[in-house]
C-alpha cells in the first residue's frame, strides 16, 4: 500500500510555520505502514521488468537497530549492467525524439506522485539512513522541487532551441542542444531521494536514458523513486534500477563503452578515479560532486548566539553527514570563549535517540565505518589537542543495537589534520585566529571548496569573505544553518576545487544544460 498525503504545509530542512501535530501524524501512519513491510525481497529492473540474480543479496538493515532487516535487495553483477545499458539505450531514441513539452509533462507528474507519497517516502528515509522526520521531509519535498526546477529550465528555454543570426541572406542559422544517451548515475546514501531525483530527473528531462545504482546502504529509497517514474508515466527502459556494489557494479556501469556520460555523488576518492578513467576515445560528460571540508568563520562583531545555534544545527543535523556540513570553526580569539561556551550549550542540548520518533534531532551514523573513522578521529584529537563534549560511543538501552556515536567537538592546532579531512561524522574542529586574514587563509587550506559561511556584523568582512573565501556556496550570519539549507532555485550547490567537476551545480540555473551537447544547424534556401 502507499501512503499518500493530505494537503500539508511544506517541509524544508529550515521550516518553521508547518502545523507540526498533523505533520506527526501523517509521520506515524506512514512509519507503521512502511514498517509493516519490513524484511520483504526485491529484485532489480531492467527495461521496466523485474530481474533476479543469484549473487548473494543486499541485506538492507537500519542503522538505528542493525537487527532490523528492512529488506532483501538483489545484487547487480557486471551482466545486469551490460543488460540494463542495452535497455537504456535502446529506449533512449525514442524519448529523444519526444516533444519536450510531453518529457516534462511525464516528469511533473513524477514530481507530483513524491509530494503524494512524501510521507511514505519520509519514513523509508528515516528508517533506512537514520535522518529525523524533519530531515527526511524535506529530503521528499527538495526531490519533487529539483524536478519541476529542471523542467522549467526546458521550459524556459524553449527545449534548448535558439534561432542564430545570419552571415548570408540565403542561410537559417539554429542551436540546438541535444541529449548525450545514456547517463550513468551513481547515487550516495545521505540524501538518497533528493540527489537521485536530482541528477536522474535533469539527465531525463534533458532526453537521456538513465542507468541507476543506489548507495549500498539505501536500495529500498533508491526503489521507491524507481516506482515513482513509472508510476508516473515514464517509459519502460528509460529508468533502470540497479542495486548493487560499487566495487562491481558501480565500476562496470560507468565503465561500460556505450554508457555517454556519468553523473557522481559520493568520495573525492571515487570521483576522481572515475574522472581519470572515464574518457579514452574522447571526452565524456561527468558531472561530480564530491563532497566537502566546509568552514564557518566566527567574527568579533559576530551575533554569538546566532553563531552557536546555526553551527550546531549544521555540524550535528544528520549527525554531519552531509557535503555541506560544517565540520570546522575558525573563531577570533576574542570572543573564542563565550562563543564556545553558547556552543557547548547547544550541542549539549540536542536531543539524541531514534530519529523516527518525533522531536529527536540527533541519530546515528550510517554503518560500522563510520563508527571506526569517528574513534580515529576522537583518539587523533586527545592526542593534539582536546575534547570539549562527547568523544565516546553512547551506550544503553536505545543505543546499544545502532551506530550512535556522541556529538563531539575538539579544540585543536590549526596544523591538526582533522581541519583538512573529509570525515563524515559528527566531529567538529575548532581553531582560534587572530583576524579575518587568517581565518581566509585557513579556510582555503583544504582541497575542498563546497560551502563556507561567516557570522559577522561588518559589511567589509562580508565582502572579503565572498570575493576572497574559496567556496561555491557562500552564507552569512545564517542562524539555521551556518553552512547547510540549499534549495533548488535558491542556492544552486557547486563545488570548487576538489568538491566539483564542472563549476555549475545542482539546484542551479546551468544543471540541465550539461546534460546535453549543442548542435549548429545551417540550412541554405535553394
């Protein structure tokens, strides 16, 4: 059964005027309901029918109680991808040649099945990563938004066909874009609606087929959004799901010869060996986004309890799991101690437990590894400097079962290396400087550049921040988030330096386009 939802207030990862008792209930019909379904097998599709395959499967458990088993997943093997590929392609022709006007009329229609079953969509979320009901809400709702903003930049450009100017009077001079075929797209387990829907939904709209691999820790999201383009209309072949490892599937589809582009989110690591490899004929689209070290530059001038609330809210929501989080603080040493101390406060503060039940912010991490990259972290920073607040595994009745690790911030030495690695945990470093132009400079240190923000009441440091800081999303003095809260149309997500590939981003105004290649078209009058 799928639960569909009521008229309902939206849901971002910042909202604030939602009626939160009819939103709780809507929460706990679905979590029930999706509960219920727990422990089932699901197969792969291909070509729109359902494929088994005698590897061993994928046994999707949650990371609030690794007991629970939510489903069976099948394994993709290098076979399925060829098949799938051939499918895509093979589909991919015809939608091509579909009006553009009708693609994207098959997409909002997608994007209005994911508002009907957000709840639905939610609760698998909640259960399969680990994210509080508020996360996991505006994950659905962000996935829906990225689709119909995809679609209106079709729209808006007239399906990407622009008459030229003349160098003769006998000539007709057009421009066209025109999509690659197939896209490989590889999803991450953070964000595992939003970011799918996000870059499957542009390579579509866009006239691609799409070949999909969900994070091995989130097959069951990665399923449901399957079936939301097909209930949706979509024709069969031209979404392919594939759940799988990335060791095996992940590197046979990208590598496969007729696949035309790839579309990545997920490691540095990953991305850029794919980046490396990818192209040896000729170059092919790829389109990474590889996550992120991501600062906040605390001020003298700075409001410190806006500082402290929106530092905390993005370095432990989703228990720092996400390429925007703030994972490091560079505070003048002025105000280093009352900021620390409203900071400690808050995080303290935080209501940790089961992510699916109402009002807990704080869950656990996503698998074993990240448990182990947190105790490496937390044993580096006894060594160099000191822990502030948690450090420890929590312990328990209602943690004993789950990957839940303590928020935990450490005053370090700028030179620790904890300032400059990607960890994707609830770890968060704090540096003292003595101004603006240290603060920058450490900023820039890292081979990452995705987002940064500042909390400063002076217009000039606002203006050195934007023009100096390397980051391609910036914010300033952001209470609800110091570095985190993109939205489609708003805050397009591009990263610099090691944190993208292209410099234009999702949720952004050139997304669509580089899913497609152009085309000069010069007819003669004869």
């Amino acid at each position: 059964m799928t639960v569909t939802a009521p008229l309902q207030s939206k849901i971002t990862y910042t909202s604030a005027n939602v009626d939160w008792d009819l939103f709780h209930r809507q929460f706990d019909e679905a979590l029930a309901d999706v509960r219920a379904r727990a422990g089932r097998e699901y197969p792969l599709y291909i070509g729109g029918k359902a494929v088994t395959s005698s590897v061993k499967p994928i046994i999707d458990t949650s990371p609030i109680d690794t007991r629970v088993v939510l489903g069976k997943f099948a394994t993709a093997t290098a076979e399925h991808v060829a098949r799938a590929v051939e499918a895509a392609k093979a589909a991919q022709v015809a939608w091509a040649h579909t009006d553009w006007h009708q693609r994207i009329a098959i997409l909002h229609r997608a994007a209005a099945l994911i508002r009907e079953r957000k709840f639905e969509l939610a609760a698998i979320m909640s259960l399969e990563v680990g994210k509080s009901r508020l996360e996991s809400m505006g994950d659905a709702e962000e996935s829906a938004d990225l689709i119909d903003y995809y679609c209106g930049q079709v729209e808006n450009a007239d399906g990407f066909v622009h008459e030229m100017a003349k160098v003769t009077p006998v000539e007709h001079n057009t421009d066209v874009l025109r999509p690659y075929g197939v896209f490989a797209c590889i999803a991450p387990f953070n964000f595992p609606l939003a970011l799918s829907t996000g870059m499957s939904s542009a390579a579509l709209v866009a006239g691609n087929a799409v070949v999909y691999k969900p994070a091995e820790d989130t097959p069951w999201t990665g399923l449901a959004l399957y079936e939301v383009y097909r209930d949706g209309g979509l024709p069969a072949g031209l979404f392919n799901y594939l759940s799988g490892h990335g060791a095996e599937a992940g590197e046979a589809l990208w590598r496969h010869p007729q696949v035309a582009g790839v579309v990545f989110t997920g490691s540095k690591e990953v991305g850029m060996h794919i980046y490396h490899d990818l192209s040896s004929r000729w170059i092919k689209p790829c389109l990474l986004e590889l996550g992120g070290k991501n600062a906040a530059i605390v001020m003298d001038t700075a409001d410190l309890d806006a500082a402290a609330e929106g530092v905390t809210r993005s370095a432990f929501g989703l228990q720092n799991q996400k390429c925007s989080a703030t994972s490091r603080v560079y505070v003048h040493q002025q105000v280093a101690k009352p900021f620390l101390a409203k900071l400690l406060e808050h995080t303290k503060a935080l209501k940790i437990g089961d992510p699916t039940a109402r009002d807990v912010f704080f869950g656990p991490v996503i698998n074993g590894d990240a448990v182990k990259k947190f105790e490496r972290a937390v044993k580096q920073a006894r060594t160099e400097g000191e822990i502030l607040v948690g450090g420890s595994r929590l312990t328990g009745e209602q943690f004993d079962h789950g990957n839940y690790v303590a928020p935990t911030i450490a005053k370090l030495p700028l030179n620790s290396s904890l300032f400059r690695e990607e960890l994707f945990v609830p770890f968060l470093a704090i540096g003292e400087v003595a101004g603006l132009d240290q603060a920058i400079a450490e900023t820039n240190k890292t081979d990452y550049g995705l987002t940064a923000g500042i909390f400063s009441q002076r217009d000039a440091d606002i203006a050195r921040f934007f023009d100096e800081v390397e980051a391609g999303v910036c914010y300033v003095n952001k209470r609800t988030g110091a570095t985190t809260g993109a939205w489609p149309g708003a805050q397009p997500f591009t990263g610099w330096k090691g944190s993208g590939s292209s410099g234009k981003g999702g949720c952004g105004p050139y997304y669509v386009a580089q899913f497609m290649r152009e085309q000069s078209r010069t007819v003669i009058d004869t």
